[in-house]
C-alpha cells in the first residue's frame, strides 16, 4: 500500500519484530533472513499486549500488529480487508504494517500444524474429552486451523490476560478443564485450569505452573497423560476391591464367626499367608501398570471438514 515495495515492507517489519519476543515476529525476522534480506537498526521499542509492537526504525514509525493497533492510531484498515480476509481463511495470521501513520501492507504468517496435532485430537475426542482451542488470533484464522485439526469449538480474538477469564468460563460451565500452554501469557490459564499441560520446549514460568510438562513438545503426550492416569485410577479401584474382598473374609474367619457351626478356627499360619497373599495381589496388580505402552496414533492427516467450526468471541 502508499508506494512501499514488498522487500522494503518486509525489512521495516522484521527490523522492527528483531526485538519482540512473540513467534509470530521471530518468524517474520526469520523469513526476511531467508530472503537475504538485512535488517536495519531499530532506535525505540515498544510491545503493546495483545496488539502489537510500535517502533522506530530509521527514523520512521512503525506501528506492527493488530487491526486494533492501527486503528487506534487514526489508521484505516480497510483497503486490506479483502486481502486480509482471503489470507486468514488459509489459516494464516495477519499482521498489519503502517509507517509514519500510514497504512503500509500486511505480512502473513502460516502457524504451521504439528504433524501429530489432528490424529492427538480424533484420541482425545475418541476418549470422550471435549478439545477447545482459545487463540487470540482472529476469527476467520482459528476456523480454519480448527478446521484443519478437527477442533470444534473454538474461543478467537483472547487477549493474553484474558486466558485465565476463559479457563474459569470454561468451569463455570460445569466442566473441568485441562489447559496445554507453552509461553509466558499461558501461565495463568494453566494455573487455572484443573491440570496444566506445559509444552517441555516452552517457557520456564509456563513449565513452573503447569501439573504436567509434554518433554517432547508433542500433543500426544496429552493423549499419553489421559490414558495412564486412568489406567492408574482404574489400577487403584481394583486394589481396593482386592484389599477390601481379602478383609471382608478374613477378619470374620479370624474372629471364629464359623466356631458355633463347626468347631472350626482359622490357624495363625493360615491367617499369616493370607495377609500375604493379599498383599502381593495389590503389589502385583499395581505392577501391571509397567507394562502400559502409550496409545499409537494413526498417520497424521488433515480434517476434511465441511461444515464451518463456530467461533465464539472472548468474554468480556
């Protein structure tokens, strides 16, 4: 837009996201790299949460985000709209440029899908979990990766303070919710969720609120907590069927309910090996927990789906 080229555009952007810690902005830094393209120095910085950035490079004002962001400054958005709309129904994030309080262009950035992501999703599904994806990517954005994934319901446009608003939603609807998280604004939310999933290659605050760290990073690993924590509640019902049969049988024995009938008395050796025997039961039944193998997912492949996921706005 306004007469900036494309390299030109991309340079000013990626000059000003140098300094911002968000993976959208490193993989614009990192997509001018890949073009050859040299960044220039940038004099202020300035991150705006869950907006934007504003910064100033060589001499020029540059205002990188958000429609909001931009908007905000006086700047109209509308001329992109179009082009944004058709990028966001790819599944790609659009980021809006302007200099010097004009609009300059838009950068897309595709958040690439994790091969395992749609097959962890059908598991999780499969296992009667109902998966919710909270972004504050825009709308047309997050129906089409939810889309891709097979996420049905879908929470766009969250602000990074406002996850934790969404997670207590979520409970106040009567479910309980495990949330999985990697950055710094997901602390919260896994915090309030009922067990937090921290992403093992994500930050060390979201690791430090989490109940459970994914070390390799993988959504299976969610699929793989799901499974054995019930397999090891399961194990633990079982104990106590065993533990309370064995003293459900043997106390009244021990205690000659059987004498006036029959004369007859448990012996001492008896009573010895059964309180054994009852013991190696539990032991040996919470040992088959070892051989637990995690769930295999089936080949990675996108959601071909029809109908469009609904999308519902932040809570405000």
């Amino acid at each position: 837009m306004n007469g900036f080229a494309e390299d030109e555009l991309v340079r000013l952007v990626a000059s000003a996201e140098h300094s911002s810690e968000h993976p959208l902005g490193q993989a614009i830094v990192q997509g001018a790299a890949d073009h050859g393209i040299d960044l220039a120095e940038v004099s202020e910085f300035d991150s705006v949460t869950g907006k934007g950035i504003t910064a100033t490079v060589e001499g020029h004002r540059l205002l990188v985000g958000k429609a909001a962001l931009l908007t905000e400054a006086g700047i109209d958005t509308a001329p992109l709209e179009t082009d944004v709309d058709r990028l966001a129904a790819e599944g790609k994030t659009p980021v809006f440029a302007a200099v010097d309080d004009r609009l300059a262009g838009v950068v897309a950035v595709a958040d690439t899908v994790k091969e395992d992501s749609a097959a962890a999703i059908a598991e999780l599904k499969r296992l009667g979990l109902e998966v919710v994806m909270i972004t504050g990517d825009n709308r047309r954005t997050a129906e089409a990766i939810a889309r891709q994934v097979g996420i049905d319901r879908v929470l766009a446009e969250v602000l990074p303070e406002h996850k934790a608003q969404e997670i207590a939603r979520l409970q106040d609807e009567g479910k309980r919710v495990g949330m999985v998280g990697d950055g710094i604004n997901d602390a919260p939310a896994l915090a309030q969720a009922d067990v937090g999933f921290a992403i093992g290659t994500g930050t060390d605050v979201a690791i430090e609120a989490s109940d459970i760290t994914l070390i390799s990073g993988a959504l299976g690993g969610v699929v793989t907590a799901v499974t054995l924590s019930r397999a090891t509640m399961r194990n633990i019902r079982q104990n106590l069927v065993l533990a309370f049969v064995y003293n459900t049988a043997g106390i009244p024995l021990a205690a000659g309910v059987l004498y006036p009938l029959t004369g007859w008395l448990l012996s001492p050796i008896i009573a010895a090996a059964a309180m054994a025997l009852s013991s190696l039961s539990v032991v040996g039944n919470a040992n088959r927990l070892r051989t637990y193998t995690p769930t295999t997912l089936p080949a990675a492949r996108q959601q071909a789906v029809e109908a469009k996921t609904p999308v519902e706005a932040a809570a405000s």
